[in-house]
C-alpha cells in the first residue's frame, strides 16, 4: 500500500508541475511505463489496480485542464501517442 500512496502522490505532483503539454504528456506516458516494473514488485493485484486507477486519473485530469484549449490539448494528445510508440 506504500507504493500505491507514493504513485499517486507523486501522480498528483506531476499534474501540478506541468508547465507544458508536452511535459503533461511525458508524465503521464512514464506513469502507465512504470506499472509493469512496479507490477513485478507488488505483492497483490489490488495494489497494481490502483497505481493504474492513479494513472488513468492523472490522463483524465490533464485532458480536463486543457479542455478550453483546443490547441494545447491536440499538442498534449499528439505528444502522448508519440510517447506510447517509444
């Protein structure tokens, strides 16, 4: 339970730290990327589901702050597909 309060803690800086929606984007790429190495140290599924629940709000979270911003918004989405091919 440690590890899912410190990735969703530190989800939760991430947002607040973004200045960009470039920088937003790898955030939230590198929040999804460090599930399969934190899925192979926890010690129940549970634990797993909820650093995914975190990181699935952190995506969500972002497209809704740059929801009045068509622009930032398409720049985030390109930036984050991008990242995904990686």
């Amino acid at each position: 339970m440690k590890l899912t309060k410190s990735i969703l803690a530190g989800s939760i800086l991430f947002l607040g730290a973004c200045n960009s929606e470039n920088e937003a984007a790898k955030n939230v790429c590198d929040c999804f990327d460090q599930i399969h190495t934190i899925s192979a140290m926890a010690d129940d599924q549970k634990e797993v589901d909820l650093i995914v629940d975190s990181c699935t709000r952190l995506y969500i979270e972002t497209l809704k702050s740059l929801e009045n911003d068509p622009k930032k918004k398409e720049a985030f989405e390109k930036a984050y597909r991008a990242c995904q091919e990686k």
